[in-house]
C-alpha cells in the first residue's frame, strides 16, 4: 500500500524533531515532509514555503503556530489538502495583549536578551507532570537554541499579523481531527471545541494529563490519534 504524504508543520520555536514521534510511529502508512518554517517572517510566506515541499495532494497537520499556517494553506491550495489535523493550535487572530506581550519578546531579544525557552516559561506549556521528564524538556530546549533569536523575531512577527480565520473554518470539507491537551494553556479545549464546531466532518480528541506541546507529552496518544486519521 502507498504511503500517505503527511505535511507536518512545527510550532513557534520547533523544529522538525517535535514530530520526530510522529514521524517514527507513522512510517508505515506515512511519508512524512517536515518544512522549516523559522526562516519566514509571514503566515504566507511560511505556506508558500510548505507548499513548495509539497507534492501534488497531501495530508496536511499543523501544530500551534503550524495551525495558522496550514489555515493559510486552505486558502491558498484547498484542493491540494485530503485532510487535515489540528494541534494544540487555534483560529482566532491575536489579541492585543498577546501582541504587546509578543512585542515585548522581540524587542528583549533584538537587545540580545534570547535564551531559548527559560525554564520558568515551562509551566505553561507542559503539563506539570512532565516539567521533570527530560523526554519532553529537553527537545523544547534544544529546538529552541537551534532555531536562534532571529528565527525567534520572525516567527513572532508572523504570529502578530496572521488572520483570523474564524470565517474559513465552516468551508473546510476534508475529513479533520482537532487535537488539544486537557490542560493546554496557550490555547485551551475551550478553543479547539470551537474549532471542531465549526468544522462539518471535524472529530475532537481531548487528550488528559496533557498541556500545550502534545506531539512531546503524549506521543503513544497522538500518533494513535494520527493514525486513525489517516487510515479512516
């Protein structure tokens, strides 16, 4: 049996290795493409690049800030989407305290002051449980020293600008799953059941004792989530 293609898109801050579960525990059913997406500082410069990876027809997974790209992606190719995964992500656009807080980041880290992810940033995005378990903490850490200040700025500044794509959620018709964390802080169930709403042929996975960054948390749940995705 061919191999489903399998766009990944990472969130702020990732590399492709927050997938590196997903791409291990799928191989058999998935040909996984993973797009560097720091080396853009728009929403649609980042799904250009992805659809440039691409090929023709694909199924298409976003996490977090890989969320808002893969809306940008709908807009741009839909016809090119089979179906679709969101992670841990969200439609609305920014608010304006979280643009004056993402703000605040970039100029801190244009006086040189970007250390990666600070530990004491950990709790809201891995559920407490976890913080301990280099498994998960340690990838955060090194994608985020991979990835580098200016790659930080970009992504930011595509983060304050991307749409709100509300309005497109009730034109997707592929087959979707919306994944999220119990206790996902930076974008909570109350989102993701928003999302799953709006979306006709949306299913809903909740997954307990989980926070923000799912893909590292709880890979055994969410390549099983994955696969009954791709394999309906």
């Amino acid at each position: 049996m061919a191999r489903q293609p399998l766009l990944l898109l990472p969130g702020l801050l990732n590399t492709r290795r927050v997938y590196d579960h997903q791409i291990a525990d799928l191989t058999d059913i998935a040909d996984a493409i993973v797009p560097e997406l720091y080396h853009h500082d728009s929403i649609g410069a980042m799904a250009q690049a992805a659809l440039d990876a691409a090929p023709a027809r694909f199924a298409l997974c976003g996490f977090s800030m890989g969320g808002y790209v893969a809306f940008e992606i709908l807009r741009r190719a839909p016809e090119r989407v089979e179906r679709l995964a969101l992670m841990d992500t969200q439609a609305t656009p920014d608010t304006p305290e979280s643009t004056a807080r993402r703000r605040g980041f970039i100029k801190q880290t244009k006086l040189g002051r970007f250390h990666g992810v600070h530990p004491s940033l950990l709790p809201t995005i891995v559920h407490r449980s976890r913080l301990d378990d280099p498994a998960v903490v340690q990838p955060i850490l090194d994608m985020a020293t991979e990835i580098g200040a200016d790659g930080f700025c970009r992504q930011q500044t595509a983060i304050i600008a991307r749409p709100d794509s509300r309005p497109l959620l009730v034109e997707i018709d592929v087959p979707t799953v919306v994944i999220v964390g119990q206790q996902d802080q930076p974008t909570p169930v109350a989102r993701a059941r928003e999302m799953a709403a709006d979306i006709a042929n949306a299913r809903l996975a909740i997954i307990e004792e989980c926070g923000h960054m799912a893909p590292l948390e709880k890979p055994v749940e969410v390549s099983a989530t994955l696969r009954r995705w791709l394999t309906p």
